[in-house]
C-alpha cells in the first residue's frame, strides 16, 4: 500500500499549495481520499482522469471537497466524449444536504452516504469508518490491506475513539492543524503526537496544516511526544 500526499493544507492553500486530497494505491486500485482545492490537477500528475473510480470524502467542508464542484464539469464532458462510460463512485457524509445536491450533477457521481456500518471491499482494501468530532459529519477512515493498516483521521477534536480506531496503525495520518494554546475544531500537533502515542502507531504523519505556521513549528512540538513522526509535504510518499 502507497499514500502519496497530494495536499496538506487547511482551510486554505497557501502559495503553491493545495488543500487535503489523499492517493492511497495498492497494485492497480487507487483511491482518492479528500477531494480540496488545487487536488485535480495534482492527480493528474500519477494518473488520467479515466482512472479515477473511487472517492471518498471524510466530509463536506470546502477544503476537503472544493475540486468535486470542477470535477464533475470534467467528468461530464469526458461522458459525453466517450472517454468514460460509468460514473465515479463517491462515498461521503449524507450532510450539509445542500453540498451533497451539488454533486448530483448529471449522474457523473454514483453517492454512497458513510455511516460507521460501511465497510468497503475495494481490491485489496478493506476499508472502515469512525465518527469523528467537528462541526459538521466527519469521518476517519482505515485502510486495512495484507495485514497492514493505514488510518487518517479526518479533522477533529481530540476524542478517545481516534485513539482505539488507530490502533496498532502501521501509518497514521493525523489532522495537526494547530499549535499549543491555539482553540479551533481541530488538534494541535501535540494532540496528533500524543493520540499516535497512546495508540502505538509506528508512523506518524500529521496534515492539515495552516500555511501561516512553518513546518519547523510543527516539527518542534511534534517532536516533544514521539520520535517517528513527519510533516506532510506534497507529493510525499509512504509506503505500508
């Protein structure tokens, strides 16, 4: 299993950056995980459109899901050119309800609402979902795969539930949003370290960054809780 980092920022890209967008690859399956602004044409740099068969949105926040709104005018005309014949499938929350219209556009998606009842079979993937915390429906997902697990947390608050859904993860991919002292529905770096801690992840990656913050910043505080731990940078790539 590869995840190659597309995205890493949040709410907003900075220079040259792009918002969350997650390409999980095991032999000839890819899943796109988070689907935010500026992650279509970084796609594009592994794989042609007309691969694109998979998607999942771990929820409907602009920064995770902003390039769907392009993608489905592409899909469209690719439709109607005769470059695809089937629409792509798209597992995400069922709310805010008036997101989810927006992706009823022209049948190019085929929607599938996540609940914590969802267990996927994608190839080789075996893939499962956890509630999490934050303003709106949101999800961590788990990749399990050949005895090796990969879990991304999604945006959220700390909550005990991430800790036993990570458990034992080979690689952890974990919103770090914030610094220490700072308050927002999301972690801060520490809590992304101490949540990987006391779930004995052996890696650690933390996402979802604030482009004002400087990757030495998330590095320091990371550093403080565990040894094996990156900032995610694009077209990072890991391998489980």
């Amino acid at each position: 299993m590869k995840l190659t980092i597309l995205g890493s920022h949040g709410p907003y890209p900075g220079a040259d950056g792009a918002c969350s967008g997650y390409l999980v690859e095991d032999d000839d399956v890819n899943v796109l995980v988070d689907c935010g602004s500026g992650i279509i044409g970084r796609y594009q740099k592994y794989h042609d459109l007309k691969d694109l068969k998979y998607i999942i949105l771990t929820h409907l926040h602009s920064d995770h899901m902003a390039d769907m709104l392009v993608l489905r005018y592409a899909l469209d005309i690719m439709m109607k050119k005769g470059y695809i014949d089937e629409p792509v499938n798209v597992y995400c929350p069922d709310e805010p309800s008036k997101v989810v219209e927006e992706l009823k556009f022209n049948d190019v998606f085929k929607i599938k609402h996540i609940d914590e009842e969802l267990k996927l079979n994608i190839g080789n993937f075996t893939i499962t979902f956890k509630e999490m915390v934050h303003p709106v429906k949101t999800f961590a997902v788990k990749f399990d795969t050949c005895g090796k697990t990969f879990v991304f947390s999604s945006d959220t608050i700390y909550n005990d539930k991430l800790i036993s859904f990570a458990n034992n993860a080979d690689l952890f991919l974990c919103d770090g949003n914030l610094l220490n002292g700072e308050k927002g529905p999301h972690l801060t770096a520490r809590q992304a370290a101490e949540i990987s801690k006391a779930a004995h992840c052996k890696k650690l990656v933390v996402t979802h960054l604030w482009p004002q913050h400087s990757i030495e910043e998330y590095e320091k505080e990371v550093s403080e809780v565990v040894n094996d731990a990156s900032i995610a940078k694009p077209f990072e790539a890991y391998f489980v």
